[in-house]
C-alpha cells in the first residue's frame, strides 16, 4: 500500500471533513488536564493550610529531633540553691561515664559561710530545798531567788552554728565555639552566635524572666514559665527557677557497644582485644571474652539482646500469620470460585466473608486481639492471620476463574475423578501465582508487623514505641528503624528470587 500524498490527503478532508476533524476534546485534552491539576494541586494547599503550617513551623526544632537521630547528648544538671551555690548532678545512665569532669565545663569555687540554727534546749529547774518555818502558797513560790534563776535559764536559746563551706558559685558551659551558657546565682546567660539573652531567676516566686527581647531559638510558653532555648546542632537547655538542664549534642553513638557500668568502657578497640585474649581474668566466674559478650547483651543503653529478640519475634509473627492465612485461603478460594464450585450461593457467601476480614484494617484487629488476648505476639499473629486470610483468599480466586479451562477439560476428558482433575488439570496454573502472592505477603508483613507492634502486638514495634515514647532516646528510634530496614531488604531480595524462580518455571 503507497503512502497517500499531500494532494490526496487534502481531497479526503474535503469530501469528509467530519472524520479527519479533531474534536474540541482532542484539541484541548492536555491544556485542560494541566489546569485541573492545577486547580487540585491549589486547592489542596488552601485546604490543608500547607502555607501557613511551613511559615508557622519551627524548623530549628525539626533540625534538632533529625539530629537526635544520629547523635548522644550529655545532660548535666545545675541544681541552684537559695545561697547561690551550684550543684551539678548527672543522669544515672549518661554516656559520660563514672567520674565526670568535662573540659567543656568550667566552674568557679568560693568559701562561703553558712549559719544553721540548733534547736534550743530548756534546761531543768535546779531543785530547791524548803526554808524551814516557811509559809507554803500555791501562789507564790516558796523560794524567789530560785524561781528567777530556772526562769532566766528556760529562756536561753543556744547559739547557731556557723560553718564555712567551698562551693561552686559560677559556670560556664560551652556548647560549641558560637554558643554557651553562663550560670552565675539567680542569672543564666545565653549566647548564641552574636545574641545573647539574658534570664533572671527567682526561686521564692518560682519564676523565669526573660530580659529584655525574647529571640525565636528561645521558647517561654508560660509568663514566668520555664525557657527552653536551642542551640541547633549544638544542643538545648531547659532552665526553670532552681535548675538549669544542659543537653550538649555530640554526634555518634556513643556506648553502642559497652555502657558506662563495663569495665571495658572508655578502652579502644586495641586495649579491649589485648584484655579479652592475654589480659588477667576480671570476673572470676567468666572469661574475658563472655563478659564482654555479655556486657554487649545486656548494655543498659542500648538494650541489644531485647531488641533482637523483639526484631526475631516481629520475623516470626509475620512468617506464622502469613503461612497460616495461606493455609486458609487456599481451600476456601476453590470454594469462592465460579469455575470450580458451581454454586453461586456459596460462591457469594465465601466472597462476602473475604470481603469482610480484609475490609477492617489490620491495626484495627490487632487492637481487638490485643484485648481479647493480651499484649503478646499471639495478638499480632491472629491480627495477619484474619486480614491476609481474606486478602489472599480474594486474591487466590480470582487467578482460580482465569485458568485456561483447555488444560482441566483434558484431564476430564481420560475419565480423571474429581480430585486429580483440580491436582493435575488446575493447581500447575495457580501454585507459582499462590507462592509468589503468599511471598509477597510475608515481605509486607514483616514491615506490618511492626506497626501492629506498636499498639501492643508485641515485636520490635512495641519496643520502638516505648523508645520514641520517652522522647530523648532518638539514636535508638534511629538504631532498631535500621535493623527494620535491613531485615526487610534482605526478605525482599529473597521474595524476589523465589518469585522469580517460580514465575520463570511456570512459563518452561
């Protein structure tokens, strides 16, 4: 066939001018179609005030919680007494170690002297004897001179004692090169680049006092309420009228490996290899080499040993509550389809009862099993085990009613029963779609199970949960979302090469 030229082309839209035409849609399709995302897209930041939530956000506080992520803070606390003096505490599991002095802390010491008043002690009347051919009275004493001298020394009252004591009265603690704070009685100075605010202390009226104007790093939510000041990858601070908590940043993570209560805390890795293969025994009960890879367990900080075992138990969660709604859906999906079971009813009546276990969202049933059975792993088992039974058995039907029929017809055809027709003529076409769906499932499980965890179906959610829960504990948020990731990498490669292996033998 020739191709038509220009001429004849022109003739064909004269004599039929109606077919060649474009219509108003096919002309303006990709005009319109652009406008109304437009329109959409407008609509939705109007909607959902997109605008004036990213004006109004504090993006320096959002910096901080993505810098908790991969990054330990130190946490001294000043606690300031009525006199001025500094005392420094801090948390029982802070990263420091025993015996902190920090070089980023400088103090100042001075003697003061303190009075303590003693309670006074009345002392007891000194006995009298009776004057002889005296008149008793109950009015009067018998002797006056004795009676002056007990009252004159029921009213001496003992002096109060006074004591002469070196405290801290001043610091300074520096955050980075362009941020610090000054501590000094009943003022705290903030600097921070080239500003610096000023905050006045009053532990009798219990308030904080900005002086002067309030920059937008410095947060006082209450008049006279505690300040929180931030000092962006640097750290923060909390000050209320009688203490001043320090949170300086460093990045890392720091005791990841042995906490502060290990004797191989503070050592190199050089120094802990030469104490676990020639150094002498520290714990008589073990050798070096088990208390370190015990102290790794059970580290106080960072909770190893738990958190595997939770990331385990979220694995075998997802494993137990796919294959057994893989066990369920099969048999019912024979039922629920239209070519195999010639029963409409029943049909109907399968199908509705998938499309009521999948229509409640897994979370959903992991709170109704969490309070039917109790937190655990069993609630969140059951919960994959009645969304995905549903799921899969929908799923598993549909692929039963678009077999080629030609294949069960031959096996029909040589007299086969029942049985062997679905064993030989149906299940070759559907098991490596059933494996590759059931593989599919538990991949995306392993990451579900984690969310039901959360709410109390056990697992690693639960304990991600409790972490982000606090806080402050941030680089563990960071650390158990990066074994998630690993484990569902590593199952999603592996339901790839067996889906891939099972898809590629179907088509040979």
């Amino acid at each position: 066939m020739s191709m038509m030229n220009a001429a004849e082309l022109n003739r064909l839209a004269e004599r039929y001018p109606q077919v060649l035409e474009r219509s108003l849609w096919q002309r303006y399709r990709i005009p319109f179609s652009i406008c109304t995302l437009a329109l959409y897209f407008l609509f939705c930041w109007w909607f959902f005030a997109i605008g004036k939530t990213m004006s109004e956000a504090n993006w320096g506080i959002a910096g901080n919680y993505l810098a908790d992520w991969v990054s330990y803070e130190i946490r001294p606390e000043f606690d300031i007494d009525r006199d001025g003096a500094l005392t420094i505490s801090y948390p029982r599991f802070d990263p420091i170690g025993p015996n902190p002095n920090p070089d980023w802390i400088e103090t100042k010491r001075e003697t003061i002297t303190r009075s303590e008043p003693q309670t006074p002690v009345a002392a007891a009347p000194a006995p009298t004897a009776p004057t002889p051919n005296s008149t008793f009275s109950f009015m009067a004493s018998p002797n006056p001179q004795a009676s002056t001298a007990t009252s004159g020394t029921e009213t001496n009252v003992a002096a109060a004692q006074v004591t002469s004591e070196e405290v801290i009265t001043e610091a300074q603690v520096a955050l980075s090169g362009t941020a610090r704070i000054d501590i000094a009685g009943d003022r705290v100075t903030l600097v921070r680049g080239e500003e610096t605010v000023t905050l006045l202390l009053d532990p009798a009226k219990d308030t904080v006092t900005v002086e002067g104007a309030r920059p937008d790093w410095v947060e006082q939510r209450l008049e006279g309420g505690r300040v929180i000041a931030y000092f962006g990858s640097a750290g923060w601070i909390d000050v209320s009228s009688d203490r001043v908590r320090v949170r300086k940043r460093f990045f890392g993570w720091e005791s990841f490996v042995f906490d502060t209560n290990s004797p191989f805390f503070g050592l190199s890795s050089g120094e802990v290899w030469q104490t676990i293969t020639s150094g002498e025994r520290i714990d008589p009960k073990m050798s070096n080499l088990a208390l370190a890879w015990n102290n790794i367990l059970y580290n106080a900080s960072w909770q190893h040993l738990d958190v595997w075992t939770k990331l385990l138990q979220t694995i075998v969660m997802a494993f137990m509550g796919t294959l057994l709604a893989m066990l369920v859906a099969f048999p019912l999906s024979f039922v629920a389809a239209r070519n195999i079971t010639r029963n409409r009813p029943v049909n109907q009546l399968t199908k509705r009862f998938f499309d009521f276990v999948r229509s409640v969202d897994m979370l959903i049933w992991a709170l109704f099993f969490t309070r039917a059975f109790g937190p655990g792993p069993l609630a969140g088992i059951s919960a994959i085990f009645v969304t995905d039974s549903g799921t899969l058995g929908k799923l598993y039907a549909e692929a039963l009613e678009n077999i080629d029929d030609k294949q069960r017809e031959g096996v029909k055809s040589v007299g086969a029963p029942s049985a062997a027709v679905q064993r030989f003529g149906v299940l070759p076409q559907v098991m490596p779609v059933f494996a590759s769906q059931a593989l599919y499932f538990w991949e995306s499980n392993t990451r579900s199970a984690t969310i039901i965890g959360a709410v109390g179906a056990g697992g690693i959610g639960l304990k991600l949960w409790e972490a982000m829960r606090t806080n402050s504990d941030w680089e563990n948020v960071a650390y158990m979302v990066l074994l998630i990731l690993i484990v569902v990498f590593l199952f999603d490669g592996i339901s790839n090469s067996l889906r891939s292996r099972l898809m590629g033998k179907s088509r040979h």
